[in-house]
C-alpha cells in the first residue's frame, strides 16, 4: 500500500514538472494548439510569437523553446498548420 502511495506522487509530482515550468515545454503547450484555432486563441497558448512574417498563403508564426521551435501558418485569421522542430528537452 505505501508502495502504491509513493508511486502515485512521483507519477503526479513528474507531471507538474513535465508541463508546469514557466519557461512552457513546447510538448505540454503546442499540443493543445488545434488546427481551425484562431490567432488569439494560440497566441493564448504559446504567448506572443518571436517572429511574423507575411507569406503568399497567409501568416507565419514562430516561436523557440528550450531547443525547439514552433512554426504555426495562419490564413484568415485561423491556424492551419503546425510544425515543431528541434529536439525535446526534459
């Protein structure tokens, strides 16, 4: 029983650490980024880009994390492609 307490709180405890860092893990934050979102609703997510640029089909989004970035294509106002790019750092 006190195995399975212990066992509990490490998987709970790793959790928080996993995603709960202010410096935002791109794997807890760019998956909640949905394809059909509009700009507000990622910009929420991921806060504000580094980089914007203007491109034939739309906007370009950029974001870097922790060795990661994050490259998110919006046409009329709504997110239409996601990338990630880099390596995951835990």
């Amino acid at each position: 029983m006190r195995r399975l307490a212990i066992l509990i709180m490490l998987v709970f405890f790793s959790s928080l650490v996993g995603c709960g860092q202010a410096s935002r893990q791109v794997g807890c934050e760019v998956g909640k980024v949905k394809l059909g979102m509009t700009r507000a609703e990622a910009v929420a997510i991921l806060g504000e880009p580094q980089e914007k640029e203007t491109v034939a089909q739309g906007e370009l989004l950029r974001w870097r994390f922790e060795g990661q970035e994050v490259f998110l294509m919006l046409n009329q106002d709504k997110v239409t492609g996601r990338r990630v790019t880099g390596r995951k750092v835990r």
